[in-house]
C-alpha cells in the first residue's frame, strides 16, 4: 500500500501540494492525470525519495523496491537482452556470487533464491518483454550501440518491466512507442503483479489498463475508481452538482444582503440586519474546481481539387536503391482519413515520406493535383525548431512581410498566446512544442495533411481539440499514431503496412488490436453462410458523394430563396388593399419554395442512405 499523507511540497515559493492525502491500494493499477505544470512528475520524485518533503509523510510497506524509467539506456555494447537482465539487480548479484561461494551454506540459499524468483526463465521473460516492444530476436542479441535514443528508451522501460518492482512508476512511457508497442504494453500492465501508478494521456490506456483514476487539481489528490471515462463522467456530474449548490447559495447571500442593505440604517431592524451579516460571513463558500483550459487547434481551409489528389500505380520507393514498398495501388481523395497501421519497420513512415514527397518513387506510376499542396508533421521536426528563437521569429521567417498582430494570430489559434510568442522555444513545454509544429505544417492550408505521431506531448484536452480540428478540417489526413481513441474518431479508411507492400485493412481497429494481441495473423473467419454483396466500387462511392453535396447545395439555396421571400412577406406595407394581387404573387412563390424545398430535402436524406449504405457495406 502507498499512503501519501497531508504532503506540502513547493518551488520556488510556489506550492505545488499543501496537504495532499491519497491511498493507493498494493496491487492497484492507477493513472495519474492532471493539468500541465500541476506537479505530477514532482509527485514520482517524493515517492522515489529525490526530493524532500516540505511537510506530510510518503509511506510504503518495508523493504518495497520502486522502480521507473528515469532516462534511456546508455549506448554500450552490452547485447540488448543482457542489458534487461541486468536490470533485476537481486539476480544479476546472486548469479555472481553462484560462480564464487565456496561456503556450502551460502551456495545453498543462493541456489534456493535463485529458484524462489524463477531465475532460470528469466532470459525467456526478457526477450518476450523485448519483442513485445518492437525488437526481433536478431535485434536482442546487438549492442545498444546500434540504436537511436528513443529505442534506447523502449530498452529502459524493457529493463523496468522485467525487474518488476512492487511500485511501478511510469512517465508517459507511449511516448517513444508506435501503436503495436502501446497496445502490447496495455495488454502487460492489466497483468503487472504489483502496484503500477502511470502518467498518460493516453485516453485508450487510462481506460484499458488502469481500475483508477489519481487527479491532481487544486494541490490536491483526490482517487477516483474506475478508468478515465468513469472518471471523467463523474468529475463532470460532481462540477454540475456544485455549480448548482454555488447558484443556490449565491441566491441565498443575495437575499440576506438585501435585507441588510434596506435595514442596516434603521435602528429596529439593526440588530437583525447584524444578525444576517454574520450569517453571510459564517457560510462556507463553495467554490467550483478549476476548469481544464480551452485548448485549440485552427487549421486553415483549403480550396476544394477535383479527385483524386495523388494516385498510385504499380508504384515502389525505398532507400539508396534499397525497395521498401512496392506493388504500391492507392488513392487519396480530398476528403478522406486513413489511418496507417503496421508493426514498426514495416514502412509507415516510408510510405509518408513518398506521399509527401519526400521521397521518389523507384517504379511504377505517380500522379498527383498539379496545385497539391502538403503539410508534413513528423515529431522528429519539433526536436529541429530553433531552440534560440521564438515561436514568433519561427511564423515571421515562413511568412515574410505579414504584421506581427496577424502572426500573433495565427499562433493564437494554436493556442499559443501573448507570452508564449514570445519565448525561446528552449524554454517552451513539449506540448506547446508540437503546436508550433504543427502550426508551421499547416501554415499553408495544405490539400493533405500528414501526421506521425502528433499527439506525443500533448495532453488530453489538447488531444480532444486536435480531433476536433481534423474532423472540421476539409483537406485529406493521412494519420500514423499510438493513441487509439484518436485514430477512432478521425479515421474513417484503414490501410495495413505489412510485407513489403500498402493494402486496405477491411476490419475494424478493435479487430485490429485483437489480432495485435493474438498473434501476427488475423484470426480465421467463419465461411459466409450466403454470398455477401459485392462492395461498391471507389468510383461509386465518390458519386454518391458528389450527389450528396449538390443535393445539399440545392437544400441551402432554396432555403435562401424561402429566408428572402419571408423578410418580403413580413413588410406590413405588402398588405395594403392596393397590392392585392401582388401579395398573391409573393404567397404563390412562397409555397412553390416550400414545395421544392421539401422536395429537395427528401432527395438528400435519401442520398445520404445510399451513401451511408455503400459506405459501411
């Protein structure tokens, strides 16, 4: 059990916790949410000990080990899997001490321990963990030499995982994982034997691998049972419970300061004025928790192109004439979302590369709109901003000669306001990072829009509004991403990176992480007891489309026409006895508009049938 009592912790003259209490049960897997800046990863450094507490006690059972991923593997020789079996310190040293005892006795209880924690399995729970976050059993076996940092990290938190401490503490660990890494990991920590507090913003994980909520508000901790959802439901039921009681008891003080404002100065009602006075002075204010900021994200509209706006034929690329992908047949339309899978190394990133041109094609045939414009968001971009430098000076380089109130503009519909635009970008969060990013990529209201892992960073209301801006954004998105909640909600097309090529993935994406978790193949389907209908062609599908945008064109014109005719059937001089067959003229167009409006409207829903029947068929 982790018993945080009464804990008061400050920087630098700002409080952080003033008697915070929470109890977390042993075994519990808990997420641990809050605003930005609010102190979560603080909270990791009390509980490890790094900091000392300024009040209160962090208690945790004798002899309990914590343990957490604090930074990546350095780069060394050591083979992959050795790194991670050093990792469980106890096994390292007992193994040692096996090849040197002498002593009988001690070679004994060595040999028992040994036992006692399943030594001998332990290169197999090692290289299962390994190959769970992305490295292949030839991977296992190189030196960590051979790796970037953010696969260093996946070796760090590796190494965690298989030491298995009692309290495991995680910061944001989806972070350097692709979407095959978060969802094995899920899968893992609902399975951790022992206590797992982890910091995410990672709706899907919060909801799947956690049974409780630890919010930080207010310099407070307050538990909450279940996963995100249920937190979040609850937390907004309890505001409107308080906003009610703060009404009522607003409307309560109101009325007894009335009284004492009509009868403080009359001396038979003074003392009962007195009397109301202390009254609304012994109430307990209640005062509603902070609400989350509004976060924004505001993409530029772009111009509307004839379909499609880059096709594929035959097409392959790679790299220094090494093939990659090939057998290449795709399409993209103005206004699709697809979402791209795949194991990582399979070639996602190389197919968004070839679509943003980054990349030319090795074979095959490549068309695109000769106006194709394309915004290209890849996190390693927000490593490359120029640290010395303003989010400001960055917008004013790409856009020469606009005002700064413009360029102040803009970066406020990124939600970055007056006084981030003016500071170093070194001195910025990593969430405010990614939104200068992503501003740049879209500065010029691209056609198509390509993401890498955009979310990385970003916290949950940050997240939400970034769905919210792609579903309103009218250009194509092209999405790579861990975080499930996001892909479920933009994505309305999937394609699968597998075996060297690009295909449709005609399931759904729970299917999808089913299968993840299974093995590498889908799972068999049962043989179809009838003949299912052909899926309409993409051609089709288009028309269906394309009928239901002038079918709702024609709905908003003639309710333009019926919206003129009502402001001229509304001027009172139109019934003066003089005008009578011209009031029966307007009356007469007034119903044709109606007519033909009902007409119109019953053609649209009857398009949007067809389409939404071709489409989910």
């Amino acid at each position: 059990m982790l018993q945080i009592a009464d804990i008061s912790y400050s920087v630098e003259g700002r409080p952080l916790f003033e008697n915070a209490s929470a109890t977390i049960p042993e075994g519990h897997k808990v997420g641990l949410v809050g605003a930005n800046g609010t102190g979560k990863t603080t909270l990791f450094r009390l509980i490890r000990g790094e900091l000392t507490l300024d009040g209160g006690e962090i208690a945790l059972p004798a002899r309990a080990r914590i343990g957490g991923v604090a930074q990546e593997v350095p780069s060394s020789e050591t083979s992959l899997l050795d790194t991670v079996l050093s990792a469980d310190t106890e096994r390292a040293g007992l193994i040692a001490e096996a090849e040197t005892a002498t002593d009988a006795t001690r070679i004994a209880e060595v040999q028992t321990r040994l036992a006692d924690i399943d030594a001998w399995s332990a290169e197999g729970r090692a290289a299962a963990i390994l190959k769970g976050l992305g490295f292949d059993d030839d991977e296992q076996k190189m030196p960590c030499s051979a790796f970037s940092g953010g696969w260093r990290m996946r070796v760090a938190l590796a190494g965690v995982l298989f030491a298995q401490p009692d309290l495991l503490l995680l910061d944001e660990p989806t972070n350097y994982l692709d979407l095959e890494g978060a969802l094995w990991l899920e899968s893992y920590l609902a399975k951790y034997p022992h206590t797992v507090i982890i910091i995410s913003h990672d709706r899907g994980l919060l909801n799947r691998a956690v049974g409780g909520i630890l919010h930080l508000s207010e310099k407070k901790l307050t538990y909450w049972q279940g996963p995100y959802d249920q937190f979040a439901r609850q937390r907004a039921e309890q505001r409107a419970q308080l906003a009610a009681q703060v009404k009522k008891q607003d409307a309560r003080k109101a009325h007894l300061q009335k009284f004492v404002d009509r009868f403080r100065a009359k001396a038979s009602k003074a003392k009962q004025a007195q009397a109301r006075v202390k009254m609304i002075e012994r109430m307990d204010t209640i005062t509603l928790p902070e609400e989350a900021a509004k976060r924004v994200f505001t993409f530029p509209q772009p111009d509307e192109l004839s379909p499609p706006i880059v096709n594929i034929e035959g097409g392959a690329t790679g790299y220094e004439g090494r093939t990659v992908l090939s057998r290449l047949n795709l399409r993209i339309d103005q206004d699709d979302r697809i979402a791209l899978l795949g194991k990582n190394g399979q070639g996602k990133s190389t197919l968004a590369k070839l679509l943003s041109d980054r990349l030319p094609m090795m074979d095959g045939k490549k068309t695109q709109a000769s106006k194709l414009r394309v915004g290209y968001f890849a996190q390693h971009q927000v490593d490359e901003l120029r640290v010395d430098e303003t989010p400001l000076q960055h917008i004013a380089r790409a856009r020469p000669g606009v005002a700064p109130p413009q360029l102040r503009a803009r970066l406020a519909g990124f939600g970055l306001g007056a006084a981030q635009a003016d500071t170093e970008v070194a001195r910025l969060s990593g969430g405010q990072k990614a939104r200068l990013s992503l501003l740049l990529a879209t500065l010029d209201a691209p056609h198509m829009l390509i993401l890498d892992e955009p979310t990385n960073h970003l916290d949950i209301e940050s997240r939400e509004a970034l769905m919210e801006a792609l579903n309103a954004y009218e250009g194509a998105v092209i999405l790579v991403s861990h975080d499930m909640h996001l892909l479920s909600l933009v994505a309305d097309r999937l394609w699968l990176v597998k075996d060297g090529t690009v295909r449709p993935y005609e399931d759904d994406l729970d299917a999808y992480r089913r299968m993840l978790l299974t093995s590498d193949k889908p799972p068999p389907k049962p043989a179809p007891e009838a003949p299912k209908p052909r899926r309409p062609s993409r051609d089709t599908i288009l028309a269906l489309r394309s009928e239901v945008r002038k079918c709702e064109a024609r709905v908003e014109k003639l309710n333009e026409m019926r919206d003129k005719l009502a402001t001229k059937l509304a001027d009172p001089d139109l019934y003066e006895e003089t005008r009578t067959n011209e009031l029966a003229t307007w009356n007469r167009k007034y119903a044709e508009v109606m007519e033909g409006l009902d007409r119109a409207e019953a053609l649209w829903m009857a398009a949007l049938e067809k389409l939404e029947t071709a489409e989910t068929s």
